[in-house]
C-alpha cells in the first residue's frame, strides 16, 4: 500500500506560490492573476439579497440555479451570437473546478493533454491529477500558440488539447485563423479542444473569437468564470458548457465533488452577466492604458516584449538573475519558468495593480536591468 497517490505526489506546488513568500509587505505585487477592481456593486447586492431572504441557504440543483444558466446562455448569445442551451451548461467553483471535471471526465490514465508551454500553472498539475499525462508544446515567438505545433503533437493517445486565449502568463489573443483551425483539429482528429475563455472579456486589440463557434462536431468545451471578468475572483463561480452528452458526464464529477457552486456566488454571477456591464468596459479600459504604460516602460528599459492584445499580463524576455534582481528592489515579478520549460528567460508582469504603483515598479526595473546587464 502506498502512503500517498503517485498522481497527487507527481504534482508539485507552484512556482507562484514561492515567490509569494519570499515577497516582503512592502513590496510592488506585479505577482497577482486578479483585477485590482470592487466586484460591481449590483452583483454584491444580489448576493446580500439572496443571504437575507434565505434564497441562498439551501444547496441549489447540481448544475445551478436556473436564472444563473440561462444569464450565461445569454451572454454567449448577446457576446458573440452563440446559441447555447442552459441545460448544457454547469455552474463550477471557479473555472478550476470547470477544467478540473472536463479533464476527469475525458482523460483516461496514460491519454495525454497539449497544452500551451508557457501556459497556465493548473494544466499540468489537474492533467496528472486526471491519471494524465501532460504533453506541455512551445509557442510562437510572438507568444501565440500555433494550431500546427498543436495538430503535430496529436498521436492516437491524444485525449485533448488545451487552448487559453487571451492567454495567462503571456496576454496573448488567438487570431480568428487559428481559432478556426483549433476547431478544425478537434474535429478532423476526432480530439477534445478545451478552450480556456476565463480573460474572454479582457482584449485590446482585435476580438476574442471561440472554437465553439466554428466546430462541427461537439469536441470543442468552453470554460470561463466570472472571475476575471467582473473581478470576482474570491467567489469562486466559472462554468463550463458544451454538448449534452459531455455535459452529463461532467456532471457525474460535479456533483461527487462538489454538489453545487456555491449559491450566494450564483446569485451575484447572475445579477453580474445580466446587469449593466459598463465596470467591466472601465476596468478593460485601464488595463488598455496600464498594458502601453508597461510595454513602453519594459521596452525603454531595454527589454523585448511581445505587445499583449488581453488579459492583464506582460511577458518580457529577460536576463539571467534578472527576476532575483528585481524582486531584491522590491518588486515582485513571476519567473517564467513556473509557468513551464520554456518560460525560462522570460517573466510575468501582472498590471492588475494601481497605475502609480505601476510608474513606480517600471523605474526599479529600469534600474535592476542595468544592473544586470
Ligand atoms: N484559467 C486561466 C488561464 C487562469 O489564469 C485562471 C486563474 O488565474 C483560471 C483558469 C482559474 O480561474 P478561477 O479563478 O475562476 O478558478
């Protein structure tokens, strides 16, 4: 008998998690994957409202509250024209839990997962987790992930593969090109595509295009959450939606494991997908001005960045020591390593921080690259 699983003992602890504690109080966070914004006031309300009338005390049906189902089936209509039916969609404790049940559901042990190198820390750990095995691909040079490097790692153990545009850590957008042809794979290869839309609403240039919406089959799973979107990070509350079928089966996890989402969250996602989405156009807007204030920051300091098109994240190439460096002058940066092999040489840069504090970083990282030149 073994003490411990060897899937959990083959997922390590974060690298992000590491720079957290080696950060002192006083430190500039550029660390964080969350906005520096309230949740709007209309979604805490209906939440408040949901706690006081005792709405929100029993567990909801598996799947979520109905209102919450049918507000995100209208949202992926009013956003992109998209016909989702609510029954197909599960309400998650965050999109974590959203990817953790699309990969229990799918992966058999040994089937691999693809997925973008770098790439979001979680595709790893919940592939092995899932009995998987992850098969982590390069991206480009401009820090996209190419559909052919994708359609070259498909071998008959293929179980799935991942694409996450706007993309964490690199703040990459997908073109509609390659959107089309992640949906082509999946299709002509018989392949899950899950597609990862958590920063769906978070583009500057360009638009956010979904696999879901060129598939002719049903191998495309579209995650997100309210998380990003409507800075609601701490409610815990993403979906997943797609075909009945794969829905159901999600379900079998979703309900072991976690019974519903959480119901004051449901409450207060629904009051956020269907009220007014002006804070969520004020909060994209900022980040548009933080992204060029740190592009041109990071590029007067001599570092080769890639211009993010979303998200909240820059990702600069950057010399050996570099990040110890800057974190040695306060100011806390991701390697990017900890988001896989080949984030070596790179860093992650959030811009979910205050724009004073923001000036105030990129001249200490103007000072720490000399310094390290
Ligand atoms: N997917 C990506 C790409 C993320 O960056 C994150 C969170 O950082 C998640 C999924 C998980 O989101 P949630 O907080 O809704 O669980």
């Amino acid at each position: 008998m073994t003490e411990f699983s060897t899937r959990v003992e083959n997922v390590s602890i974060s690298g992000i998690r590491e720079v957290f504690e080696a950060a002192g109080d006083d430190d500039i966070n550029l660390g964080l994957g969350q906005p520096d914004f309230p949740t709007p006031e209309h979604a805490s309300q209906a939440a408040v409202e949901a706690i006081e009338s005792h709405e929100a005390d029993p567990y909801t049906g598996n799947k979520g509250i109905p209102a919450l189902r049918e507000a995100i089936a209208g949202a992926y209509d009013r956003e992109y024209g998209l016909s989702v039916d609510p029954g197909d969609v599960i309400a998650t404790a965050g999109g974590s839990e959203a990817l953790h049940l699309t990969l229990e559901a799918h992966v058999d042990a040994g089937e691999a997962v693809i997925f973008p190198d770098p790439g979001f820390v979680a595709y790893d750990a919940l592939t092995t987790i899932a009995g998987g095995d992850p098969n982590p691909v390069p991206v480009r040079e401009d820090l996209t992930l190419d559909p052919a490097t994708v359609e070259d790692a498909i071998t008959e153990d293929t179980a799935a593969f991942i694409v996450n545009s706007p993309g964490n850590p690199t703040g990459a957008v997908a073109s509609e090109d390659d959107v089309r042809e992640f949906a082509r794979i999946a299709d002509e290869h018989d392949v899950l595509c899950i597609s990862d839309e958590v920063y769906e609403h978070i583009v500057f240039d360009g638009e956010h295009h979904s696999p879901m919406a060129y598939a002719e089959t049903d191998n495309v799973v579209t995650v997100s959450a309210c998380s990003k979107t409507y800075s609601m990070t701490g409610w815990r509350l993403g979906w997943v939606t797609g075909s009945n079928r794969r829905i159901e089966r999600m379900l079998r996890v979703h309900q072991y494991v976690q019974a519903c989402a959480s119901a004051p969250a449901q409450y207060a996602a629904e009051a956020a997908l269907s009220g007014p989405q002006d804070p969520v156009e004020e909060m994209v807007a900022t980040f548009e001005e933080r992204r060029d204030l740190v592009v041109d920051g990071l590029e007067d300091a001599g570092l080769s960045v890639p211009t993010p098109s979303g998200a909240f994240y820059a990702m600069p190439e950057v010399p050996e020591g570099w990040c110890d460096e800057v974190l040695d002058r306060g100011v806390v940066v991701v390697p990017g390593e900890a988001f896989g092999e080949n984030g070596r040489g790179y860093a992650r840069l959030s811009y979910a921080t205050g724009t004073e504090e923001l000036k105030e970083a990129l001249e200490i990282i103007d000072a720490a690259t000399r310094a390290v030149r």
